[in-house]
C-alpha cells in the first residue's frame, strides 16, 4: 500500500508560488482544518504535526488569493 505524500507550509508555498508567510499563517487558522483540508496529529511527546495530505491540495489550488474569514454554507 502506497502512503499518501503529506506537504508542509514551506513545500506548498514553493508547489504554488504563493509567500511562505500565507502558508505559515493559514497553516495556523482556526478554520485551517475546514478551510484548507490540514490535518492535526498529536504525538506522543504532546507536539502538534501539522500537514496537507495530497488529496487535499485542491483545497489550496482553487483560490490561491483568498483573504478573509470563510463561509460555510449548510448543506440542507
């Protein structure tokens, strides 16, 4: 079974030519899980790894220049 590839800030920052800073920052965001499909895993020594696997991506490549808090739509 293939592992799927997880990506950093910096690494999305590089694949997409947007500035480090934003990836850091949405990485960071309270909606970064809905918003931008990270995902938060706890270790064991209570660290926090934070990641976009890359089915996820499509979160970051359909509106690159997004600026401001999102909204979420119900699905009725």
């Amino acid at each position: 079974m293939k592992k799927e590839k997880k990506y950093k800030p910096t690494a999305i920052a590089r694949m997409l030519g947007i500035n480090p800073s934003t990836a850091a920052q949405r990485f960071a965001s309270p909606y970064a899980e809905k918003r931008w499909g990270v995902i938060i895993h706890r270790r064991r020594d209570g660290s926090i790894e934070r990641y976009v696997p890359e089915s996820n991506l499509h979160y970051w490549k359909e509106n690159p220049n997004y600026v401001g808090r999102p909204v979420f739509k119900n699905k009725d």
